[in-house]
C-alpha cells in the first residue's frame, strides 16, 4: 500500500470518530434540542409514503421551532429528529430502533410509516421504555397488545370503512343491506375486514362475497364476475394502493355495476388524476381533508396547513404528512404538560392527552389509538375531465352531498 | 366451497376466458424464460423485472402523450439491447458455471433492477391508460376487457413469429443448434458467445413486450416482478424445457385452473391450488420416470 493510501486511510477513520462522537454527544436533550429518533422508509417499497411522513415531521420541526420551541421548566428548546432508512423492511426497522435508542441515545421516538414496520418497532420501544408517537401504523393489532408506550394520532383500521356500511344501511331506507367485500391478505386490510364484519352484526347485514385477495395478485376478475351474478347493494375493496388501482380499472373494464364501492387508498393512489371519470362516485376512506373545520395556533386550519406545504415541498400534502406532522404537536404538549424529560412524566403526560389541532381532535385510548377522531368519507366527483375528492360523510363537514346509487355504466358517458 | 359457478354456469365461460387470456399473457413470459433455460441452462430470477421494466418502458411512452399500445412495438427493442448489454455484463460471466451461480447472478440484478426503477419512476403503483374498450357477451352477462383480448392476440403474435423464426433464421438454427449440443456448435463454427447474447436479448425483448402489455392490463411497481417469475418458472416445470407447444398450453391451462380454484375453493386458495397441483404434477412425473427405469433396466 502506498503513502497516499495510507494517509486517506487514516483521515477517513480520523473523520469517522470525529462523527461518531458528534452523533453520540447528539443523545436524547442536549443543549437546547430535544432529540427524536425515527427509522423511515427512505428506499423500498413505502418509499413514497415514507418520504411523505418525513416532510410531515420536517415541517412540524420547523414550524414549532420557529415559534418558540418546547418550553420546559422555564427554558425554550428545539425539536430535532435523527432519521435513519429503515429500506421499508421490518427487520432493518427493529434493528435502527435498537440503534437509535443503544447507540444515539433517543429517549423519545418518532413512529415509521405502514403498520407493519410500527409493529416491528414497537416491541423494541417498549422494552426500553421509550415513548413512540406514531402517526402511520393503524392496524389494530397494534392497540389490543397492552403497549404503555406507544400512542398514535390516527383512528385504527377497522374504523375505516364502518361508516360506509352505516351509509349504504341509511341509504335502503334503514334497512340491512348485502355487502360484497374484497380484502387483500394483510394485517392492515385485514383489520378493515374486522370493521365491516362487527359493521354488518350491528345492522343485520349479510356478507354475500368475501373474498381475501392474494398479496401477489394483480388480477381480480373473479371476485368481479361474482360482484356481477350476485348484484350486493355495496362493493368494499381495501388492499392498499395496487388494490384500488386494479379494482377501478376492473370495475370500468368489466361494467360491474354496483350501487355503492367504498374503497381505502384512494388518494395514495392518486384514483382521481391515474384512473380519471372512471373513479368517480367512488367511496372512500380518509384520516384527514383540509376541508375539515379542526384548528390548532401553529399550523392554523387544514386549508393553511395545505398551502404551507404546498409552499414549502410542491405538492398538494397527503394525510400521511398532515397526521405525521400531527404527532409532533402531540410530543410538544406533552412535554410542555409534564414540564420534565423524565420519560415516564412524559409517558404519563402522553397518556392524558386532550387537544385539537389542525388535524383533529387527540386523545388516547387505553390501548394508544386516537379515540377522539372520526374518519371522514369522500366521494370521487368529476366535472368535465377532472376529477376531485369531496368530503360527504360525517355531515358536519360534508362539503358536497353523496352520490347514490352509482349509475350504471351503460348511462355513463 | 362455493358453488356459485354451478348456480350461474355462464360465470364459466367467463372464468374460462379470462384463464385463457391471462394464461397466454404468462405463457409469452415463460415461453422467454424456457429459451434461454434451454440454450444456456441459466434460471433467470430477474425475469420478472425485466417484465416491471419493459412495462415502465410503456408507461413512460404514456406519460409522454404516446398511445401505450405502442409500447408492444418500442418496449422489446429497448429490452432487447438491455438484454444484451446484460449479458455481456453480468450473464457471460456466469454462463457456463453451476446452476447455483447463476440464480444468485440473476438475483442479484434483480434486486439493482428493483432499486434502480424505484428510484427513476417511483414507488408508487402506476396505471397507464389504454382506452380499448370492453366485449361484451351473452347479453352482457360475460365482460371481457379488450386490453386482454388485445394482450393475448399480441403475445400470440409474437409467440407465432419467433416460433417461425427459430425454425427458419441463419441465427435460429444457431440458437437451436447450440441449445442440442454448444461445443459441437462450438466446433462447426457456430459463435456460441454471440447466440448466448442474442437469446438473452430475445428473451429480454419477450420481456418487454409483457412489460407493455401488463401495463395497460394490470398495474405497475418496482417491487412486483416476483409473482411474474414464479409463474413463467411454474409453466416451464410443468410445460418442460425446449417444447414450445406445451408452454402455450400449460400457460393457458394454469390459468383456467386458477380462475376456477377461486370460484370454488375461494380467492385466498387460488395461488395455492396452483402450487398443489405443480407437486402433484411432479409426483406424476416422478412415478412415471420411475416406471420407465425399471421398464429398461
């Protein structure tokens, strides 16, 4: 090995220690910054997803430090995140978390995105006693494990498309209704499956179709040709946002009229703008609009929370960012309430969280889902050639009336 | 268990033809897939991405205002010089090594594959728009998506033209040539090294043109193109290597099986009906090799 080699050698580990030291003196509150770990799928399949949730975090960081910071026992200090790539992988998840917390020192965390890879992390945080907020992980497997430590802003899944059922059961005049349903083999869609199931017990609906759709399918032409021969009075598709895309351009494909379709995914998948006129009267799922009437003094209403962020990263924000940003409001309050870094003060400040902000209304149920929030409906309505998203259910904030019943394709331009 | 199929027997002729022409659709895939497994003895793991990829070929023609249908024309000329470069890359390394070698070469592109179309287009599922149209049948009791008739009929275009190039093209008989014995090829003066590139170039090329097709039937993701290999790996297990014919029909057969699999046993056996019956179709295998031994000896 020559000099040179040698000298670049030595600088590199040189500058690796310098950095490994700066990361660790990093450590939970240091200065004047609160530190916060997050693992984040930078790469791998959620990366879209991923990147969302991480401006959602970056944003709220920047508002709240603008505006004077978390104040504890007196003294103002800074939000400050560490992230790392989780790849979208469960495994590398757990593992970052246990770095994150060994390693760098985090005392608070900040949840990933999916349920899934919050399921991964979850273990790992409770068994170091380190408070997570997470704004992304809804199955509801995740609230009924007896977790102390985690808290999420967002309604659980199987609140999803309950709704839709009580909709369609008002629209037949009160009467039980048959639902034909389609899920993909997920804990996610699963959970949604859970909702419609107690859904259809408590108005004495029948479930005609209840197809469990392989994760590797791509076709679902059978379930449709069934949806054809039995005619329910309402479709439920959720299997992320490959399962809304297919369904819609099944549905359109095959003519399969149903009265109503309720769906998840929709704006994930970018129903309106990908699949276009065929998506309208489409029903679907939603943890926020920035339509919705919640208020909170950093970020104002949704409608200025939507313009900020369309400022700041150019485009329109999903609510996988406005929910992540919605958690960093939450460890604020917390923090200012328990006035201590002690993570069981803030753990127990957490818990008897009550308060609004622009996203919706936050409090905790014993298992650590968002009890305090409602999910909101919206109908896919096109005027001419472009197509958007219109809150209709619950009524307090249903900016347009919901469409019903679908009609059919024969009558559809 | 469902008998719904029984109740309204025209639920039938819809599964039939939609196992048909998804059937044909996978069977194009492996139709690639068996080639080059022939010709160069390499189970190529990265088949379904190149799928995914001649699919975003496709997809990017769309965005860019030109009719995806097109992409069954541009796609496979781009894969084909994909294919190629590949080979002469990564594949001729690996060519005339262990079977092992080359599943961990070809998963290895796989896996770049995947990243590097996650990051150039994204990772969200996409959709590109054909507008084809639907058939409607029996009173508009059966609904068939033109984009699949149109899929079929192109993958059967394209399975006829090379089926009749292979037997007629200087390069073909080459190809075949190599595929029965490649140092005997070798010694009468056939360059081995260039048919090896050229059918991995023809089966990147077939790639591309499924690529195109499933973008204006299905949807596309980097990470999807898993399934697509399993499946075209399955047909050739069942159809065996270097028989044309019978990928076609294999294909075509697996997918009708599949389509009634989850009108009966329901939509979560359907992929696994698909795997009973490939033990059980090696079983039978087995059984009927093992009475042939014993017949000669």
């Amino acid at each position: 090995m020559n000099k040179i080699a040698k000298l670049f050698i030595t600088f590199i580990s040189a500058l690796t220690l310098t950095l490994a030291s700066i990361t660790s003196s990093f450590a939970k509150v240091e200065g004047e910054y609160i530190v916060l770990g997050s693992a984040i799928s930078l790469t791998g399949k959620y990366s879209s997803n991923g990147v969302h949730t991480q401006n959602g975090y970056n944003m709220a960081v920047d508002r709240i430090n603008k505006m004077g910071g978390v104040k504890v026992g007196g003294k103002s200090y800074k939000f400050e995140i560490i992230y790392y790539d989780d790849e979208s992988n469960p495994k590398r998840a757990a593992q970052l978390a246990e770095r994150l917390i060994k390693q760098d020192g985090v005392h608070y965390m900040l949840g990933p995105y999916s349920s899934g890879l919050t399921k991964a992390i979850a273990p790992v945080t409770e068994k170091y006693k380190i408070p997570m907020v997470e704004a992304n992980g809804a199955s509801r497997s995740l609230f009924t494990k007896g977790y102390k430590y985690l808290f999420a802003v967002l309604s659980p899944a199987n609140q999803y498309l309950e709704v839709a059922i009580d909709l369609a059961v008002e629209k037949n005049g009160g009467k039980p209704v048959k639902i034909a349903q389609a899920f993909e083999q997920d804990a996610f869609s699963q959970d949604v499956r859970l909702g419609i199931l107690d859904a259809a017990k408590r108005t004495g609906s029948k479930i005609i179709i209840d197809d469990k759709l392989p994760k590797e399918l791509n076709d679902m032409a059978a379930t449709l040709a069934k949806v054809k021969a039995t005619k329910p009075d309402v479709l439920v598709v959720s299997g992320h946002t490959k399962g809304a895309l297919t369904a819609i351009r099944q549905i359109s494909e095959m003519k399969v009229d149903v009265p109503m379709l309720a769906m998840t995914h929709c704006d994930a998948a970018k129903l309106s703008k990908q699949h276009g006129k065929k998506s309208e009267y489409a029903l679907c799922a939603s943890q926020w609009h920035k339509n919705l009437s919640y208020k909170d003094s950093f970020f104002g209403s949704g409608k200025k929370y939507d313009k900020d962020f369309k400022k700041e990263f150019g485009y329109a924000p999903p609510y996988q960012s406005a929910e992540s940003s919605a958690a960093l409001l939450v460890f604020k309050d917390a923090f200012e309430r328990a006035n201590s870094f002690d993570r069981d003060k803030v753990r127990d400040a957490l818990k008897t969280t009550e308060m609004q902000t622009f996203y919706g209304n936050i409090k905790f149920g014993p298992g650590g889902q968002n009890v305090a929030k409602p999910m909101i409906l919206f109908q896919v309505r096109c005027k001419g050639d472009t197509c958007e998203n219109k809150v209709v259910a619950p009524t307090k904030w249903a900016s347009d009336k919901f469409f019903h019943p679908i009609p059919k394709w024969s009558e559809r331009g | 268990m469902d008998f719904l199929i029984f109740q309204a027997p025209i639920l039938m002729v819809q599964a039939s033809l939609d196992g048909i022409l998804l059937g044909i659709l996978f069977a194009l895939i492996a139709y690639g897939m068996a080639l080059q497994w022939g010709v160069m003895n390499i189970i190529n793991i990265a088949q379904g991405d190149l799928v995914i990829l001649g699919g975003y070929i496709a997809y990017s023609m769309y965005l860019a205002g030109i009719h995806p249908g097109w992409g069954v024309i541009v796609s496979p000329i781009v894969m084909f010089f994909v294919g190629w470069g590949l080979y002469k890359l990564v594949i001729n390394k690996v060519v005339d090594r262990d079977l092992f070698i080359s599943i961990l070469a070809t998963f290895g592109i796989a896996i770049v594959f995947q990243q590097l179309m996650n990051f150039i287009f994204g990772a969200d599922v996409v959709v590109a728009q054909s507008e084809y149209g639907t058939t409607m049948l029996f009173d508009n009791s059966v609904t068939l998506p033109n984009s699949k008739i149109f899929s079929a009929f192109i993958s059967l275009l394209y399975a006829v033209v090379l089926v009749i190039y292979m037997k007629k093209s200087k390069l073909g008989r080459a190809i075949r040539a190599t595929a029965q014995n490649a140092r005997a090829a070798k010694i009468l003066g056939v360059d081995t090294e260039k048919v090896y590139a050229a059918t991995f170039g023809i089966n990147a090329a077939l790639c591309g043109v499924a690529g195109a097709l499933i973008a204006i039937t299905f949807t596309l993701h980097p990470y999807v193109g898993l399934p697509y290999t399993v499946r075209s790996f399955m047909i050739v297990i069942v159809a065996g290597l270097g028989n044309l014919p019978a990928v076609a029909v294999s294909g075509m057969g697996l997918g009708v099986f599949e389509e009634f699999a989850d009108y009966i046993l329901g939509t979560e056996f359907r992929i696994g009906s698909v795997f009973m019956l490939l033990v059980f179709i090696l079983v039978y295998r087995r059984f009927k090799l093992s009475r042939k031994r014993e017949y000669l000896k």
